[in-house]
C-alpha cells in the first residue's frame, strides 16, 4: 500500500477534510485499500480509469465512482469524479477533499493535493446535477465538460481556443441557429458522431479552432458545428468582462431546454450555463496543479 495514501488518511482531520478521493493507478492491492479504507474516519472514495478495475474495487467493496474511461489529465478525472460524487450524495458540493493519485509515475500513487470546493460549487449541490441530468443525462454532460476543460487547458497546436458547447434539446437549438461554414459533421453515421468517442473529441478539438458553436444531443451525438446561435440576449444579466460567445450561451439556454458550456479563448474557464444564467465555473489547471472551484463572479475580461 502506498505510504502516501496512508499519510493521506492519516493527516485528514487535522487537514479539515471530508473525503479522501483516490485515483488508483493500473496495479491496486485492492484488498489492502479496503482494509485501508475500513480504518480510515471518513469515507475513502475510489474513481478506477477503467471498467476492469471498477469491477475488481467493487469486489474489494469499496466505495466506487464508476467515471467514464478516459485518456485525459489527471485534473478532468478528477472533476468528473467529483462531480459524480455529487450527484451520488457521496460528497457535499462544499466538501474539503484530499485527493490521492498517480501524477508523475503511471504505476504508483505518489501525489497528493488538497481541494478546496470554491464558494459557487458549495451552492451546486447533489439536487443540482440531478435537475441537470433531466435536461441532459449526467455522463453526456460529464462527456462534454471533460473536452471543454481539455480545450481550455491545451489550446490547439500551441494557440489558445475558446469555444461554446450546447447540448440538449438538439431540434430548438439547430432551429435556433445557422450554419457558419461548411458542417464537418455533416453526412457521418450517428455512430461515428458520439463525442464518447476518442476520436470524435479529438475532432472537437481541431475544428474548435473556427467560427461558431457545437450542437450536441442528449446521446451525446454532435448534431452540427460551426453554427451561429441566433436567441434573443433580453432579460440577462451575466458577470462583467464576459464577451459574445457566453451571451450566445446563455441566451440558447433561456429559450430552449439545453445546457451550454463556454470555453474561454482568454483565459481557458470553463462555464455552464442553464436557463439563462451561469450555474458551474472550472479554471484550467496545467498539469500537477490543484484544481480550483472559483467564484462566478469574476471581474476579469473573458471571450
């Protein structure tokens, strides 16, 4: 067992913690954590990256957070499992939590950071996500936000990239749209156009770097790109220093039933929007840096 997932139990209560989440890396002593996770004073919560390991921490019975397999930095895995601790009840959106993973060698647990929930994520609570996922389902949602923090965290080819992401209610968005340019969409099997897919996110990735928004149904299928949102901005009200494309955001979600999620071309945050107003904010970490809820109403100048 990794000593530093035992300092991490150990140092919680002086820490002022409410969980230990682990990311355990390809090779676990799964029955050593449980025992672990018996003695520990608060709950051990363990996020596998893949379905095989789900199983065998399920059989270990721990206390699971079944994440979507997934290629990405270690700071998308952990959004999305905390988000699924969530909308479980398994974690409070105000929680303290340590967070125990394999950031430097892929075969052992050997860092450990402390999240701080920021004062928004306090008030996104478990009832939150769940009237999210009526509109959306939770892991298209999840699907979604993991390549827009890939985005705003990476950029493309050394350029900075914002885009706007809207998913659900497919038929009011496109209505409520316009084709920019050519749709790279256009005539691919629904099959081939999942962003569950690595090489649909991929696709994400690339064509982010031009004019115009993604639409994406609730299967997580990619509808359209390159479209012009065209909804009325009466009635909003946003945070300063936030420019068209989080307007466009908005105001599709004010008069359709979908969720949209803004990528900054500025600074990399990521936001959500539902019903017209801004309902989640996530900062790019770089690599091996902690993650930071913050507060959504930043001044600062955002596209």
């Amino acid at each position: 067992m990794s000593p530093l997932l035992s300092i991490a139990v150990e140092s919680v209560n002086r820490l002022g913690c409410e969980a230990v989440l682990v990311l355990p890396p390809a090779m676990m002593d799964w029955s050593g954590l449980r025992a672990l996770a018996d003695a520990a004073p608060i709950p051990l919560l363990v996020a596998p990256a893949s379905l095989r390991h789900v199983e065998a921490a399920r059989n270990a019975g721990l206390m699971v957070l079944e994440v979507e397999p997934t290629e990405s930095a270690i700071q998308e895995r952990i959004i999305l499992a905390l988000l699924e601790a969530i909308s479980l009840d398994l974690l409070k959106a105000g929680a303290q939590v340590v967070a125990v993973y394999d950031g430097f060698d892929s075969d052992s647990l050997d860092s450990m950071t402390v999240i701080r929930l920021g004062e928004h994520l306090e008030r996104f609570t478990a009832r939150d996500l769940r009237a999210l996922e009526t509109t959306v389902p939770l892991e298209t949602l999840k699907a979604v936000i993991d390549v827009a923090v890939e985005i705003g965290r990476e950029g493309r080819e050394g350029k900075e990239v914002g885009t706007l992401i809207v998913v659900g209610d497919a038929r009011n968005v496109l209505k409520r749209s316009r084709s920019l340019v050519f749709d790279p969409f256009k005539g691919y099997r629904r099959k081939d156009r999942n962003l569950r897919d690595p090489k649909v996110r991929e696709a994400i990735k690339e064509i982010a770097q031009l004019d115009g928004g993604f639409i994406v149904s609730r299967d997580g299928t990619v509808e359209s790109a390159c479209r012009l949102i065209d909804a009325p901005f009466t009635g909003l009200s946003l945070p300063k220093g936030l420019g068209t494309r989080h307007w466009a955001g908005a105001a599709i979600t004010k008069v359709t039933h979908s969720i949209a999620v803004v990528v900054s071309q500025s600074t990399g945050v990521v936001r959500l929007f539902k019903q017209g107003e801004m309902i989640l904010r996530i900062a790019p970490m770089p690599r091996a840096r902690a993650l930071r809820w913050n507060n959504p109403d930043s001044s600062h100048s955002d596209d």
